[in-house]
C-alpha cells in the first residue's frame, strides 16, 4: 500500500495516497468530516485554474487613453528605467568609494552634480 504512516482524521486507513481526499489537519473533533474537497476532480480542477490564471501586470490596470499611460507602457521607458537604476547603484559605488564627505555640500563638484542629477531623474 502506498501509505506514509499518517492517517489524518476522516480517511480510512489503509487508503492509499491518491485516493484519499485533502483532508483539514486543523479540526480534530470527530464530528467533523475534515474534507475540504468532494473528489479529487474537483481537487484537479482547482489547481489546473491556478496554473492556467493569468500573470500580474501592473499594466492592466492602467487606463486606457491619454499620454501618461502610453509613457509608462512604452518598452523605451521600461529600459530608460532600468538603466537608470543600474546607473544609479554603480554611481554609489564609486562614490561610496572615492567621496569621503560626509555632506553632500561639501563633496567635490562632480560628487554633487551627478548626486543632484540622478535625484532629478528619478523624480522626473
């Protein structure tokens, strides 16, 4: 038989595995059948519509007309982003490395011009 040695409460024992139904650990009280599911179809069903469902996509919530929209789901926006972020962690690298400032306004002029630049960008 294809049993692990657990019998959880409302299946017979001696059942094998794929014939048992998903049972609820939580309840233990022997008036409860502890079943979630009527058959295992129903079992198969469910997960078949979970792995068929479909992606997340911000864009999908997006409206539907007006300029912003299209800014935000245009493919050259999506990389100027990333390439700013990556950009952005390489530039605290090196500043990280060569600027020993502790203030912004006391670091060397290229220190605050590429630190102001990069604050604009990710604002505007």
């Amino acid at each position: 038989a294809d049993t692990d040695g657990f019998i959880a409460p409302g299946v017979a024992p001696g059942k094998p595995r794929a014939q048992r139904s998903v049972t609820r650990f939580v309840d233990d009280s022997p008036q409860a059948d502890g079943v979630f599911f009527d058959s295992t179809e129903e079992l198969r069903k469910l997960i078949r519509s979970h792995l068929t469902d479909k992606a997340y996509n911000v864009a999908d919530y997006y409206k539907e007309k007006g300029i912003c929209q299209a800014i935000a789901r245009s493919h050259s926006f999506e990389i100027a982003s990333l390439t700013l972020v990556i950009a952005s962690s390489l530039w605290m690298s090196v500043d990280i490395d060569y600027n020993s400032s502790f203030f912004l306004h006391q670091a060397d002029t290229i220190f605050q011009v590429v630190g102001h630049l990069i604050c604009f960008l990710f604002t505007a």
